[in-house]
C-alpha cells in the first residue's frame, strides 16, 4: 500500500481548518497579534503552512489572520463578529 504524503498533509490541514470552524472561540480569540503568533495551536498544522496576521495594535479592535497551506487557506476576522473561513486556490 502506497502512502501519499501530500495527501496525508492536506487532511492535516483540512481536519484542523474544521475543528477551528467548529469553534472559532476556542481558537481565534486574541488580544493581540503576538497572541496569535505564541498560539500553540499552530505548531499543528503540516510542516510548510505559513500564516500572518494584522490589527489589534494601538487601541485597534480589528483582527486580521491568514494561514496557508499549499492552495488551501483559513481566513480569520474580527470586526466586532468572528468569522472563520475555509477554502481552496484554484
């Protein structure tokens, strides 16, 4: 049986991507964006995925966060309403 290892690192991505749609909460809440670099949450995902993440500084309550794996990414906002997203490049 053939292992394929991009396959197995996208379903890490992908299994990841929903447990933070399925809580957004738990994961994406943040005071700052140093709090969302030391998120140890991100030592989760493959090996390659980058991220970034924009706001909350000087008094700003907006928050801005991408993480990227390959061409599937996981866009966080907030606004005053968390939203999470997930998708595909094409």
């Amino acid at each position: 049986m053939l292992i394929n290892m991009k396959e197995m690192q996208l379903q890490k991505f992908e299994q990841l991507a929903e447990k933070i749609m399925a809580e957004p909460e738990k994961y994406c809440i943040f005071d700052s964006v140093s709090d969302f670099y030391k998120a140890s949450w991100l030592n989760d995902f493959p090996k390659g995925t980058t991220w970034s993440a924009t706001g909350l500084d000087n008094g700003a309550d907006e928050f801005y966060a991408q993480i990227e794996y390959k061409d599937r990414y996981i866009s966080i906002s907030s606004e005053g309403i968390l939203k999470v997203s997930y998708g595909i490049r094409k």
